[in-house]
C-alpha cells in the first residue's frame, strides 16, 4: 500500500482531542501541503485563519452567539435547519478541545449569500472546489503526522458572528479543527465503488 493510500484508508474525522500543543512547523507543514492542492485556473482562492491559545476564546464567544441567535429564530439565518442546532453546540464543544482550529476562506468571494449571475456562479462552484482540496490535502497532511483533524461545516450557524470576529475578507468556507486524536473510531460504512461510478467506453 502506497503511502498516501495508507492516509486516504486511515483518515478520520476525530472528535476527541489530547489537550497537547500542535507544534508550529507541524502546522506550517500542514497550510503548505493546502497550498500544494490544485486550484481552477491556477488561481489558489484561499487563505487560512489559525486560531489557538487565548484567541479561542473569542471563538467560543462568536459560535455560541450564533447558535443563540439561530435558536431564537427571529433572524435565523438558516431558520429550516434549526433540527441540526444540538450539532452546532456538539460541534462546538469539538472546537473547545481541539487545540488548533484553521478557518479557511474563499478569497475571491464576498458574500457566500449573495445572488449570483450564472457566470458567478461557475466561478463560485470552481473556487469552492479548489479550496475542497486545499482542505482535504490538509486532512491528510495532518493524518501523516499522525494529528486528528475534524472538517467542520456547522460554522454557517455562526456565520456572520465568526465572520464579523475573524475579520478577514473573503467568504468563510469552512473550518478545521486540529490537534493529537483521543480516539480511534472505526471506518464509517462506504458506498461501494460500483454503485457510484458509470463506465462509457
């Protein structure tokens, strides 16, 4: 088995995490190997936000807020999601443990709401999936180095509040939370590669 193989078949979303501090170049090594990933028409639309130590708790602060205002429903920004907001606080109780968590963002994007032209919206869907792979690399980058890393999407119940924290520009995508696994969960089930893949010859 080739070494990437071996981290494509060992990779896990990893939801409990040892609180031991990710050493810098072991992170730097991970933002490089996203940099490294394939981008449409080469142009690279991301850029990270690393948040750990004393600046988490501004974090905490901004998620919960948003699940707050979510659950509230007045200005739900996602008010027919509001059966997935006990994920959310799961989702952020993660993020306490975790002791690095990276915001990825989409750097040629404004506002991931706004209405589009259909124009924009190929471009969107092609910067989304270049920065996909920038995150996925990262997952494998950390699996490599034997870190846990959870691939976090719960954010957009927070959205405007970690975006109005963060202070980057760009759209917010995604975050990733990364840090020494606390457990080893077994592979979760696959759909077999012959009932998703349609051969033209």
């Amino acid at each position: 088995m080739g070494m990437l193989l071996k981290e494509i078949e060992e990779r896990r979303s990893i939801r409990k995490f040892k609180q031991i501090p990710v050493d810098r170049q072991e992170l730097l090594d991970i933002l490089e190997s996203g940099c490294k990933a394939p981008s449409s028409k080469n142009r690279q639309p991301w850029k990270f936000v690393v948040v750990e130590g004393d600046a988490k708790a501004g974090m905490f602060t901004a998620f919960r807020n948003g699940i707050e205002r979510e659950a509230e429903g007045t200005e739900a920004l996602l008010p027919l999601s509001r059966e997935h907001l006990a994920g959310a606080g799961y989702t952020l109780s993660i993020m306490e443990q975790a002791p690095v968590t990276v915001f990825i963002f989409q750097t040629l994007g404004t506002d991931i709401f706004a209405e589009r032209t259909k124009e924009e919206i190929v471009a969107e869907i092609c910067n989304l999936q270049s920065v996909s792979a920038a995150i996925q690399n990262m997952t494998l980058e950390a699996a490599h180095k034997g870190l846990g890393s959870l691939w976090i999407c719960d954010i957009f119940f927070a959205y405007q509040e970690l975006c109005d924290w963060l202070q980057t520009e760009g759209e917010l995508i995604a975050a990733l939370s990364i840090g020494y696994p606390d457990e080893m969960p077994p592979a979760r089930p696959r759909r077999a590669v012959e009932a998703v893949t349609v051969w033209k010859s």
